[in-house]
C-alpha cells in the first residue's frame, strides 16, 4: 500500500520557520517529481512548490518564492519544505503529492497521482 506521510506542522509566529517532511512508503518516487500543495479553508488546493526526480529543477508559486524552499532525499523517499519567514496568510493544510509523469508537473492538483493526508500549519500575527 502506497502512504505519503507529512509531519512537521504547528503553530509558529509569524516571521519564524517550519521544516514539513513527507515520507513515502510502499514504493519509490526517487524518478517522479513531487510537491507541496496547501489548501485553506473555503479555498482551492493550490500548489506551493514542486521538484523533480534530481532535484535538479524546482517551481515555487509567486507568493512564497524566496521564503520557501523544496528538497529531497531520494535516498530516503522523502521530500521537504523549509518554510522560512512564515505569514498569516500562509496558515492552511500542506498536503504531499507525487506525480507518475514527467517533469514540469506545475498545473495543478489534477496532475498527481498520491496524496498524503495533510499537516496542519497555523501562523499566528
């Protein structure tokens, strides 16, 4: 059974940093992009940040460029967020998701394959 599980959510002030995980279990991805999704309530999921397989080539959205940052451990099927200078309005669910299909994958949920359950991120003014 294929599971992606995120951790690493919380409270925060704004302006401080939270570092999401997502683990993969049941097989690999280390040759399928990922990325992070965040949904708030009554909006759309929308997508933050993607990599592919290397690594080699990242997409952030417009709001959260140069504050957040997307890696993985193919090694360790595992895919990160460093969220850096956190805001108000950064506060939702970020969910994991990887894509079975080649690099870019930067049009939206539809493109993705697995899903996580979500991590909860609340940043406080």
């Amino acid at each position: 059974q294929v599971q992606l599980v995120e951790s690493g959510g919380g409270l925060v002030q704004a302006g401080g940093s939270l570092r999401l995980s997502c683990a993969a279990s049941g097989r690999t991805f280390s040759s399928y992009p990922m990325a992070w999704f965040r949904q708030a309530p009554g909006r759309e999921r929308d997508l933050v940040a993607a990599i592919n397989w290397s690594g080699g080539s990242t997409y952030y959205a417009d709001s959260v460029k140069g504050r957040f940052t997307i890696s993985r451990d193919n090694a360790k099927n595992t895919v990160y967020l460093q969220m850096d200078s956190l805001k108000p309005e950064d506060t939702a669910v970020y969910y994991c998701a990887a894509a079975l299909r080649r690099w870019p994958v930067v049009d939206g949920s539809t493109q993705y394959d697995y899903w996580g359950r979500g991590t909860q991120v609340t940043v406080s003014s």
